[in-house]
C-alpha cells in the first residue's frame, strides 16, 4: 500500500521563467519572434533530448553545455541563429533578469491536500546547495517530511543508494513508495532499480518521451491524487 509520496524538485515541484527571457533574447537582439507555448515546447524537448542522450549533462554547471543546449533550442524553434552570440545575449540577460525557481501554480496546495489524505511526503533531487533555499522560498519546504539532496549526501540519481538512504531516513518500503518526477532516465530507472513505482510527470501527452513505449504519465503534480483514487484539490484549498 503507498503511503509515501516522494518528489523531485526541478520541472516538478518548480520551474524557471526561461521562456520569458529567451523570448526577450530572441526579440531585442535578433528581433524574432516566437510566442510563449513555442518557446515552452521547444524547451521541453531539448530536456527531454538531453535527458535520453546526454544522462546527467543538465544537472552540472551550464558553462559546459550552455552553447550545445542552445543550439539544439533553436533547432526545435526553427532558427538559424548565430549560436555564441545567442549565448553570449542569453547570459547578459540573465544577469539583469535572473532566472529564478518559482512553484508551479498549486503545488504547495497540492502537497497539503496529499497530506490531509494520509500520505507523507518527501523530496529526493539531484540538486546543487541551494535546494533549500528554492523550497523555503516557495513555501513548499514546511510541506515536506523528509528532503534528501544529491549535493548533501553525495549521490546522485539514477544510483539507487540515493533512494535507499531515503527510505531509511523514512523508515519505509519501496513498496509503500511512490516516485513522482519529469526524467525518465533519472526518475523512473533509478526508482525502479530499487522496486519503487514511479510517475512521469510530461506535460506534453507523450512529446519527447516518444522512444517510451508505455509508462504511466501525468500532466503535473496536480494529478497525482486522481492517479490514487483520490479527488483532486477541493476549491477551498486550491485558493
């Protein structure tokens, strides 16, 4: 029977305004244009490529994958950009409109009404020393019983000692567990290594994900209470 629910953090719990400020690169500097859903997308299936072909790039520092990222980013937009000037543009930018880590619209709700169902609730990211620091500014780190942080306990997923400390910190088994995350080869494959069921968190159907020939799949965190024979946020808690 599940009775813990565990979370990753980024594209989970929390994500970026990178649309904006890539839309405000392409438009100032190169005066394109591409609407906010093009740009979404087109983010989505460069994680989603990096995810399946290049394990653990995304989560190391940008420096060395930043150009590459881009590249394959304008690719999906149907741009022929000069890449180094893009990222040259993309970087000054960032530093006069930081990019910042903010909650998904209900997620701190959502958490709550998971918790007045019964279920305990944790964390296990790969995630640099600031993890603490997005979750408390979100309002999503009293939310939680137990946060594991690759950074902390040095590993990372998809090793499956990762999962194991969690358990053990949670006095629980993989087979009360649920894993909820956005990568399939992260989330899914290390979870499974130690016989614990997961969830896919895509927000596009199965867009980037196409090489899965079936897994379950849910939009958002949002879904995870129907996914468990539960109602989903009541109006008075999703406010």
């Amino acid at each position: 029977m599940i009775r813990y629910l565990w979370f990753d953090l980024g594209y989970t719990l929390v994500r970026t305004n990178r649309e904006e400020v890539y839309q405000k690169v392409l438009l100032e500097r190169f005066d394109v244009f591409r609407n906010a859903d093009e740009i979404a997308i087109a983010y989505h299936r460069t994680d989603k490529l990096f995810m399946r072909e290049f394990q653990g790039v995304l989560g190391k520092d940008s420096r060395a994958f930043l150009p590459w990222y881009i590249g394959t980013l304008n690719y999906f937009l149907r741009l022929a950009l000069p890449i180094e000037e893009v990222t040259q543009a993309y970087r000054a930018l960032a530093q006069e409109w930081p990019i910042r880590w903010k909650a998904y619209e209900g997620a701190r709700q959502t958490l709550q009404h998971l918790r007045s169902l019964g279920f305990r609730l944790g964390l296990i990211s790969n995630w640099d020393e600031s993890a603490r620091t997005v979750l408390a500014q979100n309002g999503l780190d009293a939310e939680l019983d137990d946060i594991i942080v690759s950074s902390e306990v040095g590993v990372e997923k998809p090793n499956p000692d990762i999962f194991r400390l969690a358990m053990d910190r949670a006095n629980v088994t993989a087979n009360e567990c649920l894993y909820i995350g956005d990568n399939y080869y992260d989330d899914v494959i290390g979870s499974q290594k130690i016989g614990m069921h997961c969830l896919l968190i895509n927000a596009y159907g199965n867009r980037g994900v196409e090489e899965l020939s079936y897994y379950p799949i849910i939009s958002g965190i949002h879904d995870v209470a129907a996914y468990l024979g539960h109602p989903r946020v009541p109006q008075e808690i999703n406010r």
